[in-house]
C-alpha cells in the first residue's frame, strides 16, 4: 500500500488507516463480535492499513484492550494512534485534560494495549478549566519520558453548529487558535477531524494549515458513519444506543434526500469498472485533498478493512472530482 507522512516526514503509515471505534462504541451494540473485530485488524495490517485509530474512552476501555491482543503478536506492523482527554460518565462524556489525569490515563493506555509506546497520542478534546497548553505541556512530557512518538490533536465536533451546511462555516476558526498555541509548546504532528463528501469543510478550512507546517491529518468518519457506503437504508432505524439514532442526517426524511449523493458516487465508481464499490470512491476523494491526508475508516469486520484498504489503488480523475463536487447540498447537516 502506499505510504504518507505524518508530522514532517518523521513517521510513515499506510495511505488509508482503520478506525477501531465500531468495534467497541457508538455504533450497534447488537453487531459486535470481538473475534471478528480482531479479524478485521489483522486483515488491515495484512495490507497495510496498519494506523489502527482509538481512544480509552471507546468502551470504555474495551477497544485498547481488543486491539491489546492482536498488538502482543504484531506491534511491528502497527501504528497505534490513541486518544485521551474524555473520561465516560454515566450517559455522557466529559473532558479532562489536567495534566496528572492525562499521565495516569497513558500509563494505563499503555497496559491495556501491551505495549511500551504509542506511535501517535492525540488530545482528544480541549478541558475549558485547564489552559490547553498547561494539558499540552504534560503531554510532550509523555514524549520526553519515551511513552509516545509524536502528539496530535482532534477537531472532532469542533465544527457543529447552528447554520452549518456542507459548504459553510463549520467553526474551525478556534480549531486554528489552538493549534497555534500548541505549536509554540511543542510542535503537533497531525491533526484528526472530520472530513468527507458530504463534510468536506476540512479541507479548505485546515488541511492549508497542516500542508504549511508538514502536519498529517487523520480524516475521521470518511464514509459519514457508514452512509456514504450505499448500503443503509433509509427508514430502518437504528438501535437505541446507536449514535446515528439522534443525528439529523440519519432521519428517514433526511436519509431519504441524501440518496442523490450516494447514488452520484455509484456513478463515479461504475466507470471505474465493476469491482469499485461507492464506498471506495468515497474514501478516494479524501485521498485526493492532499498527500497528508489519511483517511480512518470505522470497520469491524475483516471484509470491510479488506475493502476500504482497496481505495488506496483507486484514482479518480479531475473529471471525477469535478462530478463529485457538484452534488447537492446533504440535508440534516448539523443545523
């Protein structure tokens, strides 16, 4: 598979990641099948989709602890990109970055995924009582003491807000004060936040920025938490504790509207010959906003890894692209 830089050059992953969330939060607790997740990681690494994305609050705990056991057997042929910063409360997440929290919560990180660094350690939200750079000072300690290779920091819903379309103001604007300030602490060497046909607001808004400084970015939910892969279909409903059961874009109504973008990427993937699926062509555009960009795609089940990692062969043409570009405005975006 090819290869990017993330950080300046300093550290090289396989061109598409895979995201671990599904296999333990968030989405369809009924689905959830720890043999076949641990599949799905070693069919990634078999590829070489070998950034295997999350988070101690995934479970909590549970996703560091899956990935733990396939990590013993083959750290070489992993790069293992985890989170802190959210502590699970009952019904809710809250964030934390006190900087003695963040130094307990690495150090168990680190057990549960058995082993003795993590490749990249990202804040996974910014703590408003404690000065960010006080909670990214402690973390470059973590890179000081040999525990972590490089920092990074998630935008992950940074952007939500009243009146924010598919091609609107998604409110990066504080994203950029931050990282600006984290860089006169200690250099961030990729950025995570969403990005996507249908959220590509990222790409004009912080991918310049990370271009500029030789930051990797993480295109997180590159297949719009499954919608963009074609094969949801509107109206049957999700589980209670499926996150898509609130969201906007996954009403029926909405569901129902978005079609025309699923079915202008089917279009996109039939000239490319029969073997393309939509959810390739998707992860194919995030691939084509810059040789930095790593999209992580959630997949909990080796056929999925298989086929997302198959988007790294996949070139879309400007022609494509341009087709892409002109799809409709999605509905249920965020306002």
């Amino acid at each position: 598979m090819e290869r990017r830089s993330i950080g300046a050059g300093a550290l090289s992953v396989g061109a598409v990641g895979l995201g671990c969330m599904p296999m333990s939060w968030a989405y369809t607790p009924s689905r959830r099948r720890g043999h076949e997740s641990l599949a799905a990681v070693h069919a990634a690494l078999d590829l070489g989709s070998n950034l295997l994305d999350t988070a101690d609050v995934y479970g909590p705990f549970t996703n560091e602890l899956l990935l733990g056991r396939v990590l013993r057997e083959r750290r070489s042929d992993a790069f293992v990109s985890a989170k802190v910063g959210l502590r699970a409360g009952d019904q809710h997440v809250v964030a934390d970055g006190r900087p003695g929290y963040l130094r307990r919560a690495c150090d168990a990180s680190l057990r549960r995924l058995r082993t003795d660094v993590i490749d990249l350690y990202q804040l996974h939200r910014v703590d408003p009582e404690v000065p960010v750079e006080e909670t990214w000072g402690a973390m470059a300690e973590l890179v000081g003491a040999g525990k972590v290779r490089a920092l990074g920091f998630c935008a992950l819903g940074a952007a939500a807000g009243p009146g924010a379309g598919r091609r609107g103001d998604r409110g990066y604007r504080t994203t950029l004060r931050h990282l600006e300030r984290l860089q006169q602490v200690f250099p961030v060497s990729a950025v995570q936040a969403e990005l996507s046909v249908w959220s590509p607001e990222a790409a004009s808004q912080l991918l310049p920025w990370c271009a500029a400084r030789g930051v990797g970015f993480l295109a997180a939910m590159p297949l719009g938490s499954g919608f963009l892969t074609g094969t949801l279909t509107p109206g049957e409903g999700f589980e209670p504790q499926d996150v898509r059961a609130r969201h906007p874009r996954f009403t029926a109504e909405a569901m129902a509207s978005n079609q025309v973008l699923v079915a202008g990427l089917r279009r996109v993937a039939r000239r490319h010959g029969p073997e393309v699926t939509v959810a390739q062509v998707a992860l194919a555009w995030v691939l084509a906003q810059g040789p930095q960009v790593v999209p992580v795609p959630g997949a909990d089940r080796a056929h999925w890894a298989v086929e997302n990692a198959g988007a790294a062969r996949l070139r879309l043409t400007a022609a494509d692209l341009a087709e892409i570009a002109d799809l409709p405005v999605d509905v249920g975006a965020w306002d």
